[in-house]
C-alpha cells in the first residue's frame, strides 16, 4: 500500500506504509526508552505505538507478524468461539478491556506501547461498524495527512 504519492505535493515526499511503520518504530524504540533527546510519556507512546501497529497492518509483508501473532493468541484462548476457556468471549469484549486497561491502568511509557500495538491489531478484528474502528481510521488518516 502506497499511502503518499512522490511529488504532488506531499509534505515528507513518497512516505509508503512500511516506511512510516519502521519510523513510527524506531520513533518509538528511542522514545520509549528515552535516553536521547526525545522522550515519549505513557500517553504519546500508546499513540506512537498505536499508528506503527495500524501501519504494520498496511505496510503487510514482515510487519504483519505481530498481527498474525495476536490474532492467534486471541484464537488460542479461545475468543470469538462458544467453548474458550473464559466462556463466550466476543472480540467486542476484548476491545473493551483494552480500553479500560488504557484508561485505568498506571501506564509507564513501555506499557503504553505494548497496549498501543495491541490495540491496533485488535480493533479493526471488531469489524467496520464497531466504534472501535473510529480509532483505526483515524490512525489510517494521519499517514495520509502527512504524505499530501
């Protein structure tokens, strides 16, 4: 997926999926662990993180290994069918929790990414109609805001 155009106009020039996934990553590789001059907090890493994982999904080839990873782990625990070991657990759920653990946990910058990433494998697995997509469409603009 090519999400910003050479020329025409764009901001940073021809940016592409998987070249915003490896910077929002290395962004947040230094900014998480913050010894330079960029420090990301718990709130900018959860968003950093949140649009590499949205990238991750776009960009498709290596990057869409944690996707593949998560979307296991929630089938291995048995999320989606009638017979998982928590019950009936619906992806819609897994979405909430992810929410209440973003708005209640005490996040440190590392936690914040590892729920930011999370999130944005997850979400969109809710569907299109859900409200939890309203995140990743966001997260899908801002590339397209910054390549033109």
């Amino acid at each position: 997926m090519n999400l910003a155009a050479a020329g025409g106009g764009a901001a940073f020039g021809e940016l592409g999926a998987g070249g915003i996934a490896l910077a929002a990553t290395v962004l947040l590789v230094f900014g998480v662990k913050g010894e330079g001059r960029v420090k990301l907090k718990e709130n900018p890493a959860l968003i950093v993180a949140f649009i590499a994982g949205t990238a991750f999904s776009a960009a498709g080839k290596i990057w869409a290994n944690p996707e593949k990873i998560t979307k296991q782990g929630l089938s291995g625990i048995g999320v989606g069918h009638e017979s998982g070991v928590f019950g009936h657990v619906g992806i819609g759920a897994v979405c909430l929790i992810l929410l209440i653990l973003i708005l209640c946990w005490k996040l440190s910058p590392f936690r914040g990414a590892i729920l930011g990433l999370i999130s944005a494998f997850v979400w969109p697995l809710a569907g299109d109609d859900a409200v939890w997509s309203l995140p990743v469409q966001l997260a899908l603009a801002v590339p397209t805001m910054l390549g033109g």
